[in-house]
C-alpha cells in the first residue's frame, strides 16, 4: 500500500515508523526546513508509550524523559487538592513520560530516518491541496515557490492546526476557537521539587501554574529542568495579534503570580529564572462531522486540536496513529480503511475536546476555590474523597487510561 503523510510531527512520524514496522514505506512531507527540537513540555501517558514500545521506541525515550511518578492538584496557597500516582508507579506496565516536545520529536525523526531512509522525508515541502478522489497530493516547496504533485492510495494530513488539507475540506470554519486564556510557556533549571517526577497543577479555573521536570540528565546531574505554563483568564474576545509564539517580557503576567510561594515551591522564583518566555492563546476547535474525503483523512491537531489539559495532545495523536495504522493494514480498500479509522478515533477525540473544555481534571482545583477561597484544614472538609475519585476516574474513561486495556496490551507486545 501507498500512502503520503503530511507533516513530520509526533503524530507524522509516529504513524511513519508504525507503517514501516507492518511492511509499509510512506513518504512524508514537513514544511519547515528543518526538523528541529523546537516547543516545551509534553507529557505522554501510558496510553500511547505502550504503543511507542511497539515500535522500539521505549528504551529510546527511557534515556532522556522523566518517568512521572504522580500528578498533584494544589490550590494557589500550596494545599493539596488531589494526588495520584502515574505510570509505573500507578501500576501501568510501561512509564508515563514528561519530556521536552522537541526530544521527543527527534527521537522519533531520527529512527524514522534510520529506518525509512533519508529519502522518505522531504523537508521544506508544504501542501497546497489534495483531490481526494485519485489521492494526488498538489505541494509547493517553500524556498522557491516551485509547485508538484504526488500520489498515493491515501493521503494523511498530520499538519496541524492549521491544516491545509482541513481547511480544503472545511473552508468556512475560520480560525481556531479561543478560551479566553492566555498561556506563558517556559523552561527553567532549578532544584529538583517534591520528588522530582511529580507533575503539578496549582491554582483555579482563571489561574493556574502547571509545572513539571522534563529531563532526565538535568536529573542525574542532580537538578531538575523545568517546564512551567503560567495560565491567566484575559478580559478580552479572540485575540487580533498573528504572532502568537513570540518571545515576551514575563513582567506581562509574573505580578499575578507574586505571592506563590509554597514550602515545597517558589513559583515567582521559577519564573525569573527563566530564559526565554513565549505568549499563546489557549486554542482548539470544535470537533468535526467527519475526518475523511475520499482517499484522505486527518491526524492528531489536524483532526482534533484540543485545549493542553489532561495531558493529552501528543497521546492522541499516537492513538490516532495506532488506530489508522491497525486499519490501514487490516483493509485491502484504502476508503475501508479510513472509515474504519474515523469510526474509531473521531468520537472518541470529540468527548475529550468537550471535557477539556470543562476543565477536565482540572475542575478540582475549581471546585476547591469555590468552597474554600481562603483554604482548608483538610480537603476532605471541602471535597469528599469519593468525588476527588469520581473526578479522576471519570476523566481516564474519556481519554483511553483504562489499566488494564493498557497492561494487555503490554502483555501483547511481550509475548
């Protein structure tokens, strides 16, 4: 089978080496130039490793991610909300992982290179438009404008959200849907906290610090590289700036955080160590009837971009690549396999764009400031245990963290 991926992302490129793994060489497509480590954070729960072990690539990630032992839910005074344990330490079989998005990413790239060859991944190259009847792909590379076709039984467009080939199949649907909230994303090397593999979550529905280390060499090294979103509410509708991902000076939201200074943390010190701060809206899009045109389909924020809560952008798009991969092989029709794929993954992604929206996970630390806005003793005076788990476990049914679908399927790859 032939297929054409556009976009060399984590979803691209995961999809890439699952292909490859079942006896399939696609050819890849990535705007930019150059493949670089660029972005911050990302988590990737167990979900999806279970699904990057299947390819080879869990040793890999193993020398360079933190394994995240538990996320944390604090209110704005350093109070425990809610704690849990993750990964291994929760009984998965297989890590989550914290990493830097730009690590992963060329994880990825350079096994996809190692066992697709350099040939397969053109670089510089961005889609014009697809006929999603024949499946050739209309290209243009950048640094000349000079404009090509290509063809394949099918086309996936893994480019974005601000996907060329979505906005060829939905031209009216205009930019992204903004939150509200605007999002200050940095890294900062400080002293290991908590117990160094802890994922925090601090504040409130219109505030909010996140927070977690991302390496595992500043780790045995015997400090901990940070990433860290501060996340304000804004008084204003969309915003009309273009150059969103642009370095700014934190002085722009740092005096709200001011007094965040927990025993265990010292937010307004985080954030004055950092190197460079960039600004971005807080963005998804409404979940869309269909994914699929012909001998064409989305992938990962191209089908479903989703607000960053819960942890689970990245995860999805290997989900998504997972599914379309297992269909791709399974079906001698290339529309079968796509119909099979969107079946699949597209009201599943729907039901976590609509919790994420509500705040996900995140709703407790709402729940708490409105119950408690000057703190508790003890939250079990403010929220029972079993709504804390209620919550929680709610949450993991939405987004595939079933256990023991994961477990077997480690089990599986074991065997």
């Amino acid at each position: 089978m032939d297929i054409i991926i556009i976009g060399a992302g984590i979803g691209g490129l995961t999809l890439a080496l699952m292909l490859h793994a079942r006896g399939i060489r696609p050819r890849l497509y990535e705007a930019a130039n150059e493949v670089r480590p660029l972005g911050v954070g990302i988590n990737v729960q167990p979900s999806a490793v279970v699904e990057l072990k299947s390819v080879g690539m869990l040793e890999r990630l193993r020398e360079i991610a933190v394994e995240t032992a538990a996320v944390g839910y604090y209110n704005r005074f350093g109070q425990a909300v809610w704690t849990e344990p993750r990964g291994l330490t929760a009984g998965y079989h297989v890590p989550q992982f914290s990493i830097h998005r730009g690590d992963l990413q060329m994880t990825l790239h350079a096994a996809a290179i190692e066992r697709l060859g350099a040939g397969a991944l053109r670089t510089g190259v961005e889609a014009v438009g697809v006929n999603a009847d024949d499946g050739m792909v209309t290209l243009r590379r950048r640094a000349t404008g000079e404009e090509f076709t290509d063809q394949a039984e099918g086309v996936v467009a893994a480019d974005g959200i601000h996907s060329a080939i979505r906005r060829q199949f939905y031209p009216d649907e205009g930019p992204p849907r903004f939150s509200g909230h605007i999002l200050w994303r940095a890294t900062s090397v400080g002293k290991p906290f908590l117990d160094g593999r802890t994922m925090i979550m601090a504040g409130q529905a219109d505030q909010k610090m996140v927070v977690y280390p991302i390496s595992k060499r500043h780790a045995q090294r015997g400090e901990s590289l940070i990433n860290w979103i501060a996340e304000l509410r804004v008084p204003t509708d969309a915003p009309p700036r273009d150059d969103w991902n642009r370095q700014v000076d934190r002085q722009i939201f740092a005096p709200r955080f001011a007094d965040w200074k927990f025993d265990w943390l010292d937010v307004p010190a985080l954030i004055a160590s950092a190197g460079q701060v960039f600004e971005f809206p807080m963005v998804d899009r409404d979940p869309l009837p269909a994914w699929n045109r012909g001998r064409v389909t989305l992938l990962g924020d191209a089908a479903h971009p989703m607000y960053p809560i819960g942890s689970n952008g990245a995860t999805q798009a290997i989900l998504d690549a997972r599914s379309l991969c297992d269909a791709l092989v399974a079906c001698d029709d290339v529309r079968e396999a796509l119909a099979r794929y969107e079946s699949d993954r597209l009201p599943r992604t729907a039901r976590i764009v609509v919790a994420n929206r509500g705040q996900g996970p995140d709703h407790v630390l709402e729940i708490a400031r409105q119950r408690a806005p000057d703190g508790f003793g003890h939250i079990h005076d403010v929220i029972p245990q079993q709504e804390l788990e209620t919550i929680a476990l709610g949450y993991k049914k939405i987004v595939g963290l079933d256990m023991e679908s994961v477990n077997a399927r480690a089990r599986a790859l074991r065997s």
